[in-house]
C-alpha cells in the first residue's frame, strides 16, 4: 500500500504541497548534517526527520547527492554575505569575519564542517566546496575591490586571506571550544598592520 505523506495538508493546492514538502525536506537535510554530519543523511532519515514520505522526496529528488545539493545550495543563498560597500574598508573586514563566525555556528554548524575537515564522506564534501565557492568568491571580491581602491595594499594574497579568518576561527574552536563575541575584533586587530602595510 503506497505511504500516504501526512506531514503536509493534502487539501492544499498541488504545487503549493510540493513547496511545503520541499521545505520541510531541506530544513531536515541541514539539521541532520549540522547535528550528526553528513554521514546520518540519507533518504531514509530525512523522511524519518522530517515526516515527508519517501515517495515524495523521490518526486524532488533523484538521489542522495541531488538533495544534499539542494539543501546546501539553500543554505548557502541563505547565509550569501551582503557586505556593505558604503563602509569603510576596515568595517567591511570586520563585518565580514564577523560573518563568518556567524554562519559556521548558526547555518554550517560545527558537525558539518568536521565532517569536511576529516573528509568522512567524500561526495559531501565535493558538494559542499562546490556550492560554497560563490560565498568565498563573494569575500574575495570584497577585497579586490579594495585593492583597486587603494585600500589594501597591491600584491595582497587574498586566498590567504580567507584561509587565515577560517583558519583562525577554527583554532579558537580547538584552543577553547568555543569563539567569542569579539574574536572578529581582536583577529583584525592581529591583521591591520599587515594588510595596510604598503
């Protein structure tokens, strides 16, 4: 007997339905990869998690992969930094690492980004790098941009400099267990001399 989907009200619209699947879908996804990591996330669990029938996942979603990219991709136009321009560029830096704490510890979550760091499950990985890209390229930019100004030194390594806010991040999580509320302050701080040094 086919498994008839409660989790949605099935006098609403048809295309309506399908939204509210859709949702409930991905809002399980991302809470099972910040929560128990990638390697929980399956058909299986999500329908489990988030009461929407296997059928129904399958009606949205070819396999696995297309719905971790969906979720993923949900996640990430969710957190998409919108930096200011009008600032100047040392509140941009710091509106910009601030961000990142933000949305390691309120979208990403500490699991998911575990799971990448020790690559237990390769194909979210590559996934999660790939959707991720156009929320780096966004900080990059910033940056150029700056650059072009005049604001930040010509020459500036800023692939380094991206790796040095998520890497300095990730060492306060490790030092203390957790990162606190003036860790963007106090990294720019660290910074400034060198990304002002003409």
């Amino acid at each position: 007997m086919p498994t008839t989907d409660t989790s949605v009200p099935q006098d609403l619209p048809y295309a309506l339905r399908g939204q509210r699947s859709v949702a409930r879908i991905i809002e399980a996804t991302l809470d099972l990869l910040r929560t128990q990591g990638p390697h929980r996330v399956t058909i299986d669990a999500v329908s489990a998690h988030s009461g929407v029938a296997k059928t129904t996942i399958y009606r949205h979603y070819q396999d696995r992969a297309e719905m971790l990219r969906a979720a993923l991709t949900a996640a990430v136009q969710e957190t998409a930094p919108e930096i200011p321009s009008d600032l100047p560029i040392r509140q941009q830096l710091l509106w910009m690492f601030d961000d990142t704490r933000r949305t390691v510890e309120e979208h990403a979550g500490r699991g998911m980004i575990a799971a990448v760091l020790a690559d237990q499950d390769p194909e979210f990985t590559d996934l999660f790098r790939e959707v991720t890209a156009a929320h780096r390229r966004t900080m990059i930019d910033v940056l150029d941009a700056a650059i072009d100004a005049e604001a930040l030194p010509q020459g500036l390594d800023t692939d380094m400099t991206i790796s040095t806010i998520l890497g300095s991040y990730l060492a306060e999580v490790l030092r203390h267990g957790t990162v606190e509320e003036k860790w963007a302050e106090r990294l720019l701080d660290t910074l400034w001399p060198d990304l002002t040094a003409k």
